[in-house]
C-alpha cells in the first residue's frame, strides 16, 4: 500500500457492477476507518440507481456514514476533474471489463 504523507489523503476507489451494496458498504466504512488519510469512493460499471436498504440499515446500525452514499457510474470518476485515484479495488468478478 502507498505510504500516507501528509500532503492529501490516500484516495481509494471500490468498484462492483450495481454499485448497490458491497461497494458503498467498503466506501462508507473505510471513510470511517481511514481517520480522514484515506478518503473512499465507490462507483459501478451498470449502476442500478439506488442503494441496497439493507445495507444502508447495517451501516447505520454500526454508526457509519451513510448520509452521502448513492449509487453512481465509474463515468464520474473518468474526467479531468475527477480526484486522482491512488488504489482502485473491485469488489466483484463482473464489473464489465475492468
């Protein structure tokens, strides 16, 4: 993993198909976890517009974040104002040819 500097946050970018559950769930916790050094976001190939209930119940439950969380393309973090991602993690075998 990339050493965190002080300069920015280490920026992290989940990935999966719907981008409905396992990806917003890896974003929310680990903008938690990450202590304000790493900032998360999560995105998919075939969004499906909304995010799994449950799953925002769960994290909720655990007291995460949940009020920024939404399901959105990869296309947003394609332009040239995008932030720069450090690490890109997939978390599912099907996300249309990453």
């Amino acid at each position: 993993m990339k050493e965190i500097s002080s300069q920015r946050p280490v920026n992290v970018l989940f990935l999966c198909t719907a981008n409905s559950a396992r990806s917003i769930l890896s974003e929310s916790i680990l903008n938690q976890v990450g202590g304000g050094q790493v900032r998360a976001f999560s995105a998919g190939s075939k969004p499906g517009g909304s995010v799994n209930s449950d799953g925002i119940k769960l994290l909720k439950s655990l007291d995460y974040p949940t009020d920024d969380l939404r399901s959105k393309s990869w296309d947003e973090f394609a332009g040239s104002d995008a932030p720069v991602m450090d690490h890109v993690i997939t978390v599912c075998n099907n996300c249309g040819g990453v």
